[in-house]
C-alpha cells in the first residue's frame, strides 16, 4: 500500500493481550522501539471480550501468571485458585501500568493489512483508521480464541430479543432477571454460564448439539499456606513448568493405567475427580494414548453424571459417548450437572432434533418452537487460523497467508512462516499452544523471538525466515505426533477446525509437550537457527 508518511517502529505487536503485553515488554527492554495495536476499547484480550457470567480459567491463577519479574508474582494476591475473569483482566492491567507500557499500545485500533517489502525488508502495517506503520518485525499476538463463530443458522436477522456470544459479552453485563433464556452450546464457556445463568433468569433452555466432559472446577479461594509455599518455591514451580507436559505445575501420575489394578485405577480417578477440573487427564500417563484406559475414565465420569443428575433420561442425555474423555477440551466448571436438577432448567436435545432456524421468537428445532427473550451463543471461535488468516499477512513476492495455509496452517515450530521472513506468531498453530498453560507457552515464545530478533542484530543480519523444507517438515512431525495420540481418531473438535464449515480438517497444535517444544526450539536457536534462512541462506547445523 503507497502511503508517504507512515510512522516508523523497529516492531510492531498486533493484539494487547498476555501475549502482545508481555512482547512489548520484553522488546522495549532490549532496546526496540515497539507499537502495540489493539482492536479493543482496553487490553487484555480473550480476558477483555470474554466477560459472561462465570468466566474463568481452567489453570490455577498462581500458575497461570507471568514468571518474568519475581517482584510481580511476589507482589501479586490471587484470591482464588481460579481466577476469574474480571481478577485476571485487572491483573493484565495492573502488569501494563507497573512496568509502564500503555504509552506504547494503541486501542480502538484494528490492523486491516501487513504487507512486506522485498526490497526494504519492512512490514508495512494498515488498521482500519487508515493509518500506517512501518516496522522491521511484525509480531502477531493475535491470539487462538479470538474470533467469536456464530452459527450461520437462518434467521438470526428476524430475532426480535437481546442475542449475544460468549466471545463478545456486553461490558455492562446482560439483566437475566424475569426472562426466558436460551443458550446454544454446551463446551467451556457454555458449561461456566449455563449454572450461573439458570440461577439468575426465570427459565433457562439449554441447547445442547454434542455432551461435553465437565469436570467440577473444585475452586475456592486460595489458602494463605498454599499461596506462601508457592511463593517461596516459585522459582522452581516455574523451571518445572517450562520443563513439563502442559506448562503447568499439575503432576501426571508416571504410572499407565494397565499396570495398576482395578481397584487402584478407581481410587485414582476418584482423586482425580477430587482435585478438580483438568487433573482428569493427568490421572495416567497413557489416558490420552490408550484407549481401554481412556473408556474406564469416560464411564467413570459417567457414572458421576448419573449420580448427580436426578433424571436418568436427562442425564443419559448429558453423558458424552462421541469423543475420547479429554479429546475435546475438557470443561471445568462449578455446578454443572446439578443444574439440570433444577424446575426452572431444560436440556434440548438438538442432535437429535437439529435446530432449524432461529425465529423471530426463538429456535425452532426440527420437532418444536423454543421462545425465548435472551438467547445466547456459546458457540465457539474460528480458533487458532481465525484471526491471523482474516488479517491475511502478504510476505515475500505478494504470497498470501490465506493461499499458504489454504489446506491448513503451516508454520515452522508455531512461531513463524516460510515466506514471511521477520513475521513472528505467539501460540501460533504447531505451537503447544491451546495444549499448555498459555502464559507458559507466551513466555517461552516471547523469549525465543526477542532472542532471535537479538541474534540478527547482533551478526549484522536483516531477516529471518523459516526454509520451506524445515516448514513441511515441522507440520509433518506435528501430525505425527497427534496421531501416536487418541486424538488421531476424535476429529470433531476445534482442535481440528472441524467446527468451522469448510475450514480444512487439520490437527493445528503440537501435543508433543511444552518441556520438549521449549528445548527444541532453544537448541535450534544455539545451533545457528536451524531450519531458518538468515538473509535468504540457509543457517545453524544439526543441533
Ligand atoms: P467450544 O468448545 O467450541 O464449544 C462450542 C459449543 O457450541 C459446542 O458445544 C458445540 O457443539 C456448540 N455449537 C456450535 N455450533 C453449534 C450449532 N450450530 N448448533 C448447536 N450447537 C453448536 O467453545 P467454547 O467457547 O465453549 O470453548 C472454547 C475454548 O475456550 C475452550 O476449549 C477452552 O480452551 C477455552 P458441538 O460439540 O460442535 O456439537
């Protein structure tokens, strides 16, 4: 795009999230002049827009925080050992006026282009005020779970009541109170509303197309004993979090399902079930690998449904059967199945009678009209290809991000694309991404480009890319991976793109472990930044 007076940064960071925060912190201290652009009236990103009743996360607050500065995790009270999400967004900006950066992000501001040019080796980025900037590196933060999917169901456009989507949620909140609710989806953020939601409205009708895993959250707020042994001991909760499975400091029991007996298998799952939320998948090294081992985990937790829910057809109804426990994104929430106890709560089965359109009253099932005043959509995002394939960066030769993943995302380790020389992602797709403990994997990934943004400039290099053997051979080897893995056979997730009609049928994050990720991608870079080409030549030795 010709522009003529475009403002000149060494890096933009496009998205003010915990990713984009912590770039720009990290590249301002090593000396880059940074811009961050926003699209959104504040920072914070996932943890801004995603403000429904109940939002939370489903890591522990004390690990789900940044390690970068030992004053701040010393300094920082979570109350709870999950943190909500109002605790989490007023951390993100406690984070940005500590370390002062809000001088450098831009809100209101969304990047509409990112072009690069051969000849100058600069990106050149465009945002929907009109405005240009150039930059040497173009940093992508733009996160996974990031553009709200509304169902392209007809009739939306006739709906005469309040509609929202969980991605999206009103700053000012939504009054429940004496109406008539819908909610359309059944997965993380689904599951978190739905109890909060059938307490609040008058009636609450769930729509629910495929039963998900909901393990109870077990939240309460954080014990001072706990909070001060962490304290003491972080620096080697966050080395053993670098160096583990997920990011985290949950511990995955060493032993295989198999060679325990069957009576110790059930105690097992019963702890598991105690500590709560994600612990499930831990509760055997081969849960996600065997599937026997993985059946007796799923009719375990089938059996908690039935013993909660009061009526057996309901919760029969509740009870997944589709997917492996935990190939979908298990959910965490507080009250879950409880809630279908209540008079006022009904669960519509829409696999069975599929919704036909939304009208100007309702939802209309292929059997029966549902009025209703509110009707919500926890429906799910364009995840981890969304946001970057709509921003459709353009890198050497006019190539077109779009075109180069049109059969699904390619990139090298997660974090860059060949033919995108100095174009970085953060939890990019190939990455641990949605896998880890996301301010882990941000951390890791931050690091790794400011070192590699170090690297050029300390050898007198202009560019980086990724070689477009190295490329195809990192997507190979993702996919090896998830095949060794049940995910191999549980394709009807997001993790696959199968939630998006057309989207290509890819298995997008790396699940070969964030501990391993972490020191590949730093023995590359001590190898001379294997599998990249530093100013057009191939470099680094076999690590
Ligand atoms: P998810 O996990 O993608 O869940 C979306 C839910 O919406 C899921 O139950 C879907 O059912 C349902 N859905 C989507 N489209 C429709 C239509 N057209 N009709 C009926 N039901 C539909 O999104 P979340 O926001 O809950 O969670 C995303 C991630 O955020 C989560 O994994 C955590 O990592 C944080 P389906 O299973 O497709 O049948």
């Amino acid at each position: 795009a010709a522009q003529t007076n475009p403002q000149k940064y060494d890096a933009v960071v496009v998205g003010a999230g915990l990713a984009g925060v912590y770039a720009l912190y990290k590249l301002r201290n090593q000396g880059l002049s940074v811009r961050v652009l926003e699209a959104g009236s504040g920072i914070g990103g996932t943890w801004y827009h995603n403000r429904y009743p109940g939002a939370r996360c489903d890591i522990e607050s004390l690990d789900y925080s940044y390690s970068f500065d030992n004053e701040l995790q010393q300094d920082w009270s979570w109350t709870e050992r999950y943190a909500s999400q109002p605790e989490i967004l007023r951390y993100i900006n406690h984070v940005a006026d500590r370390f002062d950066l809000r001088e450098h992000i831009q809100l209101d501001t969304k990047v509409t282009s990112a072009v690069f040019d051969d000849a100058t080796n600069t990106w050149t980025v465009g945002t929907d005020a009109g405005e240009h900037f150039e930059s040497r590196f173009a940093v992508m933060a733009t996160g996974v779970l990031s553009v709200p999917q509304v169902p392209s169901t007809t009739g939306l456009e006739d709906f005469q009541g309040e509609w929202y989507h969980s991605g999206d949620w009103p700053h000012e909140g939504v009054d429940v109170r004496g109406k008539r609710v819908g909610v359309i989806g059944t997965g993380s953020s689904g599951t978190q509303m739905i109890p909060i939601l059938a307490d609040q409205a008058d009636e609450l009708l769930v729509f629910q197309r495929t039963p998900n895993f909901c393990m109870p959250a077990q939240n309460y707020p954080i014990r001072p004993e706990v909070e001060q042994e962490w304290k003491a001991t972080y620096p080697e909760r966050r080395a053993f979090a670098r160096q583990s499975g997920f990011g985290h400091n949950q511990v995955t029991n060493p032993k295989s399902g198999k060679e325990v007996s069957a009576a110790e298998r059930l105690a097992e799952l019963e702890n598991r079930w105690d500590l709560g939320g994600l612990y499930m998948m831990r509760a055997f090294k081969d849960i996600l690998v065997d599937k026997e081992v993985n059946d007796e985990a799923s009719e375990f937790v089938r059996g908690k449904i039935r013993s909660i829910v009061a009526d057996p057809q309901t919760a029969e109804a509740l009870s997944p059967r589709h997917l492996p426990i935990g190939t979908k994104r298990l959910c965490s929430g507080t009250g879950y199945y409880e809630t279908f106890n209540r008079e006022n709560v009904t669960l519509v089965n829409v696999r069975e009678s599929p919704i036909d359109r939304i009208t100007a009253t309702g939802v209309r099932t292929a059997d029966a009209d549902y009025d209703v005043d509110v009707l919500v959509f926890a429906t799910g995002f364009d995840a981890m290809t969304g946001a970057l394939n709509r921003l459709n960066p353009v890198g050497r030769d006019g190539r077109q991000l779009r075109d180069h993943w049109a059969a699904g995302p390619q990139t090298y380790l997660g974090l860059t694309v060949s033919g995108f020389p100095n174009m970085f992602i953060i939890a990019g797709p190939g990455s641990p991404s949605v896998f880890s403990n996301m301010v882990t994997s941000i951390e890791q990934h931050v690091e790794w480009i400011a070192d590699a943004i170090a690297h050029l400039d300390g050898n007198g290099f202009d560019t980086i890319e990724a070689s477009p053997e190295a490329e195809a051979e990192w997507v190979r080897h993702v996919n090896e991976v998830a095949n060794k893995t049940l995910y191999r056979d549980s394709k009807a997730t997001w993790f696959y793109g199968a939630n998006i009609p057309g989207k290509p049928v890819v298995f997008m994050p790396y699940v070969g472990g964030v501990g391993n990720y972490w020191n590949r991608i730093t023995a590359l870079a001590q190898a001379g930044y294997t599998g990249f080409l530093l100013d057009g030549r191939e470099s680094g030795s076999e690590p």
